[in-house]
C-alpha cells in the first residue's frame, strides 16, 4: 500500500482547477486557492463540476445578480433576482445538478422598486466583494484560524454567510467572530462543519 505524496496531489488538484478555468467562470485566484487547500484533487474538482453546472443556469436565467460558494459539495447559492419567473425557474432546476450534497438557497426575490424602497440599507453587490475581500484578509491575520478552508459571501443586503471546514469548534468560533465583528455585516449565517 502506497500513501499519496502530498506534493502531487497539490500539483493534481492545481492541474485540475488549471483545466477548469475556462469552463468554470472562476476567478483564477479562487482555482488556485481550491488547488492548495487540505482536501483531495478529487473533491476539488467536484465541486468545480458543480459551478460549472450552475453557471451554466445562471446564463439560462441570465441571472447576474446571483453568485455561489462552495466547499465539499456543500452549495450556497446568494443574491437578488427581481423576476419572479426566473427565480422560480431557477431555483427548481438547481435542484437536478448531480453531486451537490446540500443546497444553502440564500436568492431573495424582490422586485425593482422593494430594492429602491431598501435605499440605504442595501451595501450592493460591489460593496459586498469588498466586505467580502476584508473578512478574507482577517482570517490570514487572525491566529488559529485556517483560511483556505473557509469561504465566505456577502449579499446585497449586508448578509455573510460562512461555509467551510474547522478542525474544532475554537477555530470555527474565531471565524465567525471575524465575520460578526466586520463593518457592515449585518447578520452571519454560519454552515461551517466541525471535523
């Protein structure tokens, strides 16, 4: 019995997500990032699969304003859909993407004038990825907290949702503070899994 070298499979998992680029309509950062975390090649690209399957709804239902994460098949799909025929059709044919183990749906419908009637309490989509992009600079900061097994998203509204893997229920409660104590999340919902 031969145990796998850690090396190749780092190289795997980097050759895998390299492959999957120009099909999976992710940043070249997130496949990297996926390339070097603490899971198999195999499960990486799984879950590259999976974005690519709902990428291609996306298009489908032309649905710019929804985003996803994903972790170990653990999907969450997030943002604002002002349609409520899209949203509708969206929503029940995600369900028929093999593979996804569980489906976070965080879409909110919501109609072009509830948006503007939510003025100043919506962030909007670029000010999220900034959120977004300081939580993920926290996490590198902060001590006893593995970031590469974490992913987070913020919406529209100011909501964070956390997905991931902690090696103990200390390490997930430091990610979550992280999250909570950063300006302009308004409410943290935590799918990280204790293993």
């Amino acid at each position: 019995m031969t145990t796998e070298n850690p090396t190749r499979r780092t190289i795997l998992a980097t050759a895998a997500a390299a492959g999957l680029l120009g099909l999976a309509a992710c940043s070249p950062v997130t496949l990297v990032q996926r390339a070097v975390e603490d899971r198999s090649a195999e499960d990486i690209a799984e879950d590259n699969r999976i974005v690519i399957g709902v990428n291609k709804l996306m298009a489908k239902y032309k649905t710019a304003s929804v985003s996803t994460e994903i972790y170990e098949q653990r999907l969450l799909v997030y943002g604002i859909v002002d349609d409520k025929a899209v949203y509708d059709g969206f929503r029940s044919e995600i369900g028929n993407i093999a593979g996804i183990r569980k489906l976070y749906w965080q879409v909110k419908h919501m109609t072009e004038a509830q948006q503007e009637a939510e003025g100043d309490r919506m962030i909007g989509f670029a000010e999220g990825l900034k959120v977004k992009a300081e939580i993920e600079a926290d996490w590198l900061n902060a001590e006893g907290v593995e970031s590469l097994n974490f992913r987070v998203a913020v919406d529209p509204l100011g909501a964070a949702y956390v997905l991931g893997r902690a090696k103990s229920a200390t390490e997930r409660d430091r990610a979550i503070a992280v999250v909570r104590n950063t300006p302009r999340v308004r409410s943290v919902a935590d799918y990280i899994v204790v293993r």
